[in-house]
C-alpha cells in the first residue's frame, strides 16, 4: 500500500516554458497518482486541467517563485519527474514542507 503524502516546493524560473514541455508535464501528471496545484501571486492551477496549466504559464512572472504543491501517492516520482522536464527551465527549486498520512489526517489545516 501507498502512503498519501502532500509536498510543497517553491520553484524559480529563469526561462518560461514551452508549449510542448507543458503538453509533457500534463500527460505526466494524469499519469502519477497524484494531484498538482501550481499558485504565483493571484495565479493557481489545477495540474489536471490543461487549459488552466497552459493559462497558468502564459501569465506567470519569472521575477516570482511558484509554488507547486503535489498530493497523493507518488509524490517523490512526480516532483523527479517535474524536475527531469523542466531543468532547462528551473533556476532553483527547493522543498518546503513534507507531510505524511498522519500527519495529514491528525491536522484540521497545514501550512504548505
């Protein structure tokens, strides 16, 4: 069995991405067991849908961190696999919180 988890990372970048490296992050993402949100400023997305990915990377600022929180079961071969896809892209990437099913489930509310 599979232990749920919930990471955080703040990822800078120092290039945008490319239509077709979002295209591969989206397949990636429906494929991992898991659920990606990505948020900078006033902008989230819901790693799920492409049509919001693709709108969160037109409109994101690379003078800003973003944040990507990735829950669920393969948390460590989503966050490699991001990671292997856009380290063209990625200035620095660093984690910031890590949380397991227990922790996750004796906590009302965590900080991401």
């Amino acid at each position: 069995m599979m232990v749920t988890e919930l990471n955080s990372y703040e990822i800078h970048l120092h290039q945008p991405l490319k239509t077709n490296q979002i295209m591969k992050m989206y397949k990636m993402m429906a494929q991992n067991n898991c659920d990606v949100y990505l948020y900078q400023n006033s902008l989230i997305a819901d790693g799920g849908h492409l049509t919001k990915l693709l709108s969160f990377f037109l409109f994101v600022d690379l003078d800003e961190p973003i944040l990507m929180i990735i829950d669920g079961e393969n948390v460590d071969c989503t966050y490699n696999d991001v990671q292997k896809l856009c380290k063209d892209n990625i200035d620095t990437i660093t984690c910031r919180r890590k949380y397991d099913e227990s922790m996750i489930q004796e906590s009302s509310s965590i900080i991401v």
